[in-house]
C-alpha cells in the first residue's frame, strides 16, 4: 500500500511524531535524510493515484531536482527533518489536505432561457446542461466552500447594446453606424473602455439575473455580484475587466484558508475563464470543470482551454471531482502550484525580515 494514503484529509497531521514517522518511511538507509532517490520516491507516491495516476516518466528528474533545492535551504542536496517539517506542512499539507471551494459562474436565466441564451451564440450550446452536472456536484462532493456569482448589473450598463449612445465611442472593427451586437468597440472614457457590446441582460432585480430555478442551492452558499458599476464590465469573479476593483471573492475564499478552486458554469470562454485565470493568479490550484461549463465560441473556448492549461490550471470532468477533493487523485500540476506558492511565500517573509534589520 502507498504510505501517502495513511494522511489524507482528516487523517492529514502535521505534529512532529507525524512528520518524523513519515520521514523515517522514506529514509530509506537510515542516515538521517532524503537524499535525491528518497526524495524522488515520496514524490512519486504523493501523485501515484487514482484511476488518472500520474506516470512516473512525467515525474523528471528535472523537476525532482527544481522540487528539492526549494526546500533544501542549507544546500547540502539532501533533506533534512528539519528541512522535512517544511516540506510536509508547508507543502504537502496543501496536496493531502486541501480546503475547497466550488465557484459557480453566473448560471442566470438570461445566459439559459433569457436575452443572452447561450443556445443562440454561434457555438449554439445550451446553458441548462451545465445544472445536471453542478447539482451532482452539490449533492456528492464534500467542499468546503461553495460560491455563486452572479453577473448584476445596473440598467445603465456599459456593456449593453442599446446604451451605446451614453457614452462616446470608437468602433474597433466597423463604422460607427454599423455597429451590431458582440461586436467591440472603445469607449473613449476616461479611462478608454474596450468593450463587446452584448445584449442587455442581467439586470439588477430582474427575473433574468436570478439562478436557474432548476439549480440547487446550498444552504451556506455564499453570493457573489459582480459587474455592479456602471462604467467597466466584470467578467472575472474576482475583478472588473480593467483589474480597478475588485469583489469580495478573494477574501471569501481567504477568510475560509481555501487552497483549491473548481469552477464551471457559464460562459466557458468568457466568465469562467477569466475566473479561473485570476484564481490561479492569486495563487490558488485551479481546476476548470469542463463538462459543467459551456461557451460562446467555440474557437474563443480551445484558446482559453489553451491558455489556463499553460497557466497551470488542471482541466477535469465533475466525474473526476469527488476524488480529487478528497486528496484520493492528486494532480501533479497542483502540487507544483503548492510548491510555488510555498516559495513565494517564503521570499516574502525573508525579505521583510531583511527590511526590518535595516
């Protein structure tokens, strides 16, 4: 049996007992550290698991390497138990221990049944099939979180087709006269604005802003609006399009010491991507739930499939879900996530205390 499956969530311990149990598992000679080999073979058991089991051949010895030297801080090319604590609450803590939240992106009338269909955008798909699979997901996984955002905009909107008179405007791609829905144009501000101008939708207290009524939901869930001001749209739940402001998610999800996101919803290339790309950039794992989510276009949904993939966000099915919240199927580019994260954060730290001695 695989060590690694003694300490996962509840079972997870970070007191020295603990942390010298698991470090005498992997001191294989008994000499008092990890050296490179011992330290290959516990990364390989972290993220050898699941019915997705993560190859060994996509281990490197390279990044083993890249792994070892952040924690290696007196430099001798071993692991200490000192070096060891760091590793295993620092680190892995976040791959075996992981607090979630499950973000789910603006499933509104208006983008299923209302003015703003998804099944009428060119990619012709259908909101209402992203609520079968996020209920389950309610119903099956045990996150610890779970959010809602919600598009909630005033009447006066900027990104509203029929306000293109209240504000000055240079089309990007066509006269002025010719300009028709989804196409983009710059509002001449200040600031100056790019914009695609959408039909009006999700107004504020409107039947077209509410959830779904077919989507469950949960009795803690937290509601997040966004695209609230007037003069900047919002399709990130995290921040407006401009980053000038931001909602309240991040210290949502901070005050809840969450680790791991999962988000889906609609739209896939537009809402749901650009929240999961400042979820990774704030530094939590990310995971893109792609059955859960449908688009626009389906050209702009294989960039941003693209594009969050290079960033580091893992892209799964809700099937894969349960397990990989209950740290049964570890993904390795999660576990590079935490380690990054640990080393940011500890650079952080040594050099406010350098600023503190000056």
């Amino acid at each position: 049996m695989n060590p690694i499956e003694n300490y996962l969530k509840c079972n997870f311990k970070d007191d020295m007992n603990t942390i010298q149990e698991v470090f005498q598992v992997y001191d294989q000679n008994n000499d008092g550290f990890l050296d490179f080999e011992e330290f290959f073979a516990l990364i390989k058991d972290v993220f050898k698991n699941g019915h997705n089991t993560t190859k060994s051949e996509e281990i490197s010895v390279e990044l083993v390497e890249a792994l070892l030297k952040i924690f290696d801080t007196d430099k001798d090319e071993k692991i200490n138990l000192r070096e060891f604590a760091d590793v295993w609450r620092y680190w892995l803590k976040q791959v075996l221990k992981p607090v979630t939240a499950l973000i789910i992106v603006d499933v509104q009338n208006d983008f299923i049944t209302g003015s703003l269909a998804l099944k009428c955008c060119p990619a012709q798909q259908d909101g209402a099939s992203v609520i079968s699979p996020i209920n389950n997901l309610l119903d099956t996984v045990p996150f610890d979180v779970v959010i809602y955002s919600l598009d909630w905009h005033p009447g006066n909107h900027i990104s509203f087709y029929d306000n293109r008179s209240l504000r000055p405007f240079t089309p990007l791609n066509k006269e002025k006269s010719e300009v028709d829905v989804m196409d983009a144009v710059e509002f001449l501000g200040p600031p100056k604005t790019e914009q695609v101008l959408w039909p009006r939708h999700c107004v504020q207290n409107t039947e077209g802003s509410k959830l779904h009524p077919d989507l469950k939901v949960v009795k803690k869930g937290i509601m997040v609006n966004k695209g609230t001001n007037p003069d900047i749209d919002s399709y990130s739940a995290f921040w407006d399009n401009g980053k000038l402001s931001q909602t309240e998610l991040v210290n949502i999800l901070v005050q809840h010491h969450v680790t791991d996101v999962y988000i889906c919803g609609l739209a896939y290339d537009i809402c749901v991507g650009f929240t999961a790309t400042h979820a990774t950039q704030h530094g939590f794992r990310t995971t893109f739930i792609e059955d859960a989510s449908k688009g626009v276009l389906m050209e702009d949904m294989k960039k941003t499939r693209n594009k969050l993939m290079n960033m580091g966000v893992v892209m799964a099915d809700s099937h894969q879900v349960e397990d990989m919240v209950k740290a049964k199927e570890r993904c390795l580019k999660h576990g590079i996530k935490a380690a990054a994260n640990y080393f940011i954060a500890r650079n952080i730290v040594q050099t406010k205390q350098k600023q503190n001695l000056l």
